[in-house]
C-alpha cells in the first residue's frame, strides 16, 4: 500500500520494537513521554536540540 502509519497508545517496550520489526517507525505515547503543556514541551525540546548540536 506504501502509506505512512503514526501508531498511537504505544506504551511498552515490547510494542515498539513489534511495531518496528513490522515496518512502523513513527510512533507516539507513554513510553516516549506522558501529555504535557506546551511551555514544558518547548522547553524539552530546546534541550534535545541543544544536545544534538553539540
């Protein structure tokens, strides 16, 4: 089909990696972080940014 597939609800390790070894590599839920407000999430990413520059 050729389609992109964000999976949702991805909790557990186990998930990710049969998500992965099926062909899905983006994906979304706890096991990456829990909800948020958006000061916290800009903030979290200004940090990730910063470490990957460096």
């Amino acid at each position: 089909m050729n389609i992109n597939i964000i999976a949702e609800g991805v909790e557990k390790e186990e998930q990710k990696e049969f998500l992965m070894e099926n062909g899905c590599m983006h994906m979304q839920g706890y096991i990456y972080a829990k909800p948020m407000m958006a000061s916290k999430m800009e903030e979290m990413l200004k940090i990730k940014c910063h470490n990957t520059i460096e």
